[in-house]
C-alpha cells in the first residue's frame, strides 16, 4: 500500500493498539462534531501483518466508531522498527500537541527502559526528555506506590524517584505529602522510624531467646501514661533492707525481673532497660522516694515542646548538614551577610573554632581530613590558599562548624542561635518545622523585649 496516499478506510477495521495515554474520555461534543463534518485530519496508521494500526488519532478513530462513520481518511506509513519505536513517536505526538499527564508520561518511558532495555541516553535523545527527568522516571517505575503518587499536588518526577528509593508505602507517602513543610525531610523521618522498629523487634527476639520476659514501659514518671503499671526501672531502685542498688546480674534471678526495649525520647537510640515488674513484692524500694516535681500548665506544656524539638534534632540535623555540603559551601560566590556572620564568631571564640572546628570544617567542604591528621587547622588553612574562592569557603565552614556543634551536644535545642538558621533560611535552606519553631520564639521574645 503506497505511503504517500491518503485512503478512506472503514474505522471498525483499524487497529487501536496501546497508546501511551492510559485514559482516553470522548467528549459527547466532540463525537457529534464528528458525525457532522466527519473525520476532518487524517488518521496517521501503519501497516502491520494484522491490518492498518492507529500511531496518531485514537480519540478521532473510537469517535468515528460512535459516530457510525462509514469511512475515515488515514494516511498509512510504513511499518514501525519495533514497538520501543511506536511508543517514542507516540511521546513526540502528544506532547508537541497537549503534552501528556505525568502518570502517562512515567509509563512510556518506563516501558521504553524496562520492557524495551532501551539506554538512558537513547530514550532523552529520542524523546527530547532531559536524562535526569529520564532516570528519576526509571527509578519511580520501580515502586508501585510511588509511581502511582506521580501526578499528586506538589509530586515532582524528583521526589518520586526519592520516595521510590526509600520503598516507601501507600500509607508512608500519604504521610509524607500531608505535610506542607520539607518533604525529603519527612521522607528521613520515615526511614529513621522504620530502622528503629527493626532494631526494637531484633532486640526484642534476642532477649526472648536469652530467657528474658519483655514487659511494657513503667508508667511511672510518664506524662501520659497508657495503662499504669508497678513496673520500675533496676537503676531507680535499691533493696528494701540494705538500701544496696539492685544490679541486673543480682536481679536476674527475682521473679519480676523483665526488660523494655524502645526508643529513647521520641528519635533517640534503641536501648534495652532492665525492669522490676512489682517492686514492693519483690523487696525493693524506690532508690530516694521523692515525690515528683509539680510543674505549671505552662513548665510543662515548655518541657514538651523542648522534648519534642530534641527528639527532632537528628533528623533535621542530618538534612540541613547535606543542604550546607551540596548547595551552600559549593556556590562560586559567598552568601549575603556571611562576613558580619563569621566576624562575630572569630572576634568571640577564634581560638576554639579554629582548633576544634578545623575538621568537621574539612567535612562539610566535602574534603574530610585523615584519621591521622592532626594538624587540620593547617591543611584547612592551605586549601583555603590554593585559589580565591577557597577563602570564604573555610571561613564560612568553620563558623557553621561551631554552630552544628552546639546544635548536636547540647541537651536541647533551647540556647541554640536562632540566627543561624536565620541565616540559613535567607540563603535557601529550608527549614523544618522544629527549626522554625526556635526561629519563631527568638521572634517572639524579641517582640516581648521591645515592649517593655
């Protein structure tokens, strides 16, 4: 059959094969259109050894069907190399004419990759996507659960690809898109949640196995406890005649010796506590019998919220030391404001930050020191050297050195600078909701200060 003519050719004989848009809706309008002035653009089919299929014009072709058209003109070509070829002239197709949704954009070029092996490279060539959205695309298609997010509000091809790589469920990407603050923060926070309950139940079947009965947490000095228990911990007691501490090797033998593994605070480490599960019938005592502290509405509702921002501290930690190596300490030209920053800092505490903060100072440059320098302040101070942009660079990392330091040994995030993440915000760090919140308190008792 000649490629060069255009026939008429009864639709219900052509071919509609698997198109790369996965939802075809024929609007009534557009079908009564047809049926009046018929098929008006010819439909684009190829030969094939089964009859002519449809390459471009799906929707005209099941409108001709509705409209009970009797013929409809179609410009045939040549057979396609193959089906990895079809689907790519079908990406070319739809999208210089509307552009394909996001979900039909991910199959195809899945397909193309998984069920055709077709490189990378090849598939940005041919289709004109670029080779990262093409690789976040493969990387997607490999979830179930992620690829299906693809199209959600505020979904890019980017943190589909994230979320795919964390395995990420149904229900964890539901709790990851229904909070408006950092995503790939959230996406941590998953993980770190998930770690955590694996090493808890590895623990949990070691002790078992060692003979050990796992017992709830004591409710004792629980701000909301669950069900109360007796159950109290070997380091609050001593026994009840000698007053002598109770050890968990002397213990091992009482009938209500038990354990609790769980995490400590709300994301520190698992850890393993040794338990008495009814102190009193036992013989043991309280180790000082001191009545709980009675704090205000107010001290406690404070306690909370700083409990809640220690517990977030790793996590946010880790996201914003990634955002200071990859985006800020990589730019060519130094952030607004880094100099009265860095001056405060060097005028304060120079000796310290200079000789402690020298090697993590190497590490946030990406260019961490060896095991056995011991001399980091001066193989800092000859990368500085070594070009112009180096300079403010180091500076920068000491400063920012210092301040992850109090960041991460402080008991809690209380006296931290809220300066700093300031700063960090106005350079393009975005900041989590714990972060914020210091932000917004160091605001709030300024305001106070004004005031008065």
């Amino acid at each position: 059959m000649s490629t060069t003519t255009v026939v008429r050719v009864d639709p219900k004989t052509l071919l509609v094969g698997p198109n790369v848009r996965k939802e075809v809706t024929l609007r009534p309008e557009f079908v009564a259109s047809i049926r009046e002035h018929g098929v008006l653009v010819p439909i684009l089919a190829q030969e094939t050894t089964d009859g002519l299929e449809v390459v471009d014009g799906q929707m005209r072709t099941l409108a001709a069907v509705d409209a009970e058209l009797v013929d409809v003109p179609v410009f045939v070509q040549p057979p396609a190399v193959d089906d990895a070829a079809r689907i790519v002239e079908q990406i070319v197709v739809n999208e210089d004419r509307a552009g394909l949704t996001a979900p039909d954009h991910v199959a195809a070029i899945a397909q193309l990759a998984l069920d055709f092996k077709m490189p990378a490279a090849e598939i940005s060539k041919r289709t004109g996507a670029s080779k990262e959205s093409v690789a976040a695309v493969i990387t997607t298609s490999k979830s179930k659960a992620a690829t299906a997010a693809v199209g959600r509000e505020g979904v890019t091809l980017e943190l589909a690809a994230k979320m795919a790589e964390a395995e990420l469920t149904d229900a964890e990407i539901d709790r990851v898109l229904s909070t408006s603050y950092n995503r790939e923060y959230q996406i941590q926070v998953v993980l770190d949640q998930r770690k955590r309950a694996a090493e808890v139940e590895r623990l949990t079947e070691k002790l078992q196995a060692d003979g050990v009965a796992i017992a709830a947490k004591p409710s004792h000095g629980e701000y909301s406890p669950g069900e109360k228990n007796k159950h109290r911990y070997l380091g609050d007691l001593v026994d009840a005649t000698t007053g002598k501490k109770v050890t968990t090797a002397k213990h091992a033998t009482c009938p209500g010796h038990a354990a609790f593994v769980g995490v400590r605070g709300y994301s520190g480490p698992v850890e393993v506590h040794y338990l008495c599960t009814d102190p009193s019938k036992r013989g043991h005592r309280d180790v000082n019998r001191v009545a709980p502290t009675k704090l205000t509405d107010a001290e406690r509702a404070r306690k909370e919220i700083e409990k809640q921002r220690t517990a977030a501290r790793p996590t946010a930690t880790e996201v914003r030391l990634e955002w200071v190596r990859e985006q800020l300490l990589t730019r060519r030209t130094a952030p607004s404001g880094w100099e009265l920053f860095a001056v405060h800092d060097l005028t304060s505490r120079h000796q310290r930050t200079w000789q402690s903060g020298a090697r993590p100072a190497l590490t946030l440059l990406q260019r961490p020191a060896a095991a056995d320098d011991w001399n980091t302040e001066v193989t800092l101070s000859g990368w500085a050297g070594e070009k112009p942009v180096n300079g403010w660079r180091a500076a920068l990392a000491l400063v920012i050195a210092r301040h992850e330091e109090e960041l991460t040994t402080g008991p809690s995030w209380s006296k931290v600078s809220a300066t700093y993440l300031q700063l960090l915000s106005g350079w393009g760090y975005e900041l989590s909701e714990v972060e914020q919140g210091i932000v917004d308190d160091a605001a709030a008792a300024a305001d106070v200060k004004a005031a008065a």
